[in-house]
C-alpha cells in the first residue's frame, strides 16, 4: 500500500482539477489551498479532504486527521498547499 510522493501529489490535482474543471496540469505543488489566493472555496477544501480521507485510508492504510488545530494553521499547516499535502500524505506511512 506503498504510495510516492508524486501519485500523492497527482491525486491532489486530479481531484483540484475535477472540482474546478480545469486540466490537471495547471495544478502543481504550490498550488495554494488555504489563506490568501487559495484555489479552493471552504465547500470545496471540505471536500476534498474527505477525499483525502477516503485516499489516506483505502490507498495508505492509515488516518488523516484535517480536523486538528494545527492542520487549520496557515502559517504550518499541511494544508497549505498541494506539495505540503501530499508531502504529509507520504510521510503518514512511516508514522
């Protein structure tokens, strides 16, 4: 249930790009998801990170928690963009 950093990565825009309907590749690892210039709206952050759930679960076999205070933190959370995202999704399985 190994996943790289890249297929991470690459879900996170798949995802992004479906929401917004755009093509994928106009996504990238600094592609802000929380504060300033964020691509997401609140709704759409919310679901994708159910889907991050439902990714982190099936794929790495473990739990991602978006609910903490420190992952809400704009200035150190994982969700601060698409790199840092899936840079957390990988590091999880060696958790």
């Amino acid at each position: 249930m190994s996943v790289s950093y890249d297929e991470a990565e690459q879900f996170l825009r798949e995802e992004i790009a479906s929401m917004m309907a755009i093509d994928p590749a106009t996504i990238d690892a600094d592609t802000v998801l929380i504060g300033a210039n964020r691509v997401l709206d609140s709704a759409d952050l919310v679901m994708l990170l159910l889907a991050v759930e439902d990714f982190a679960r099936d794929r790495l076999g473990v739990a991602f928690d978006w609910t903490s205070d420190s992952a809400m933190s704009e200035a150190r959370s994982v969700l601060r963009s698409v790199g840092s995202l899936a840079r957390h999704l990988t590091d999880l399985q060696s958790a």
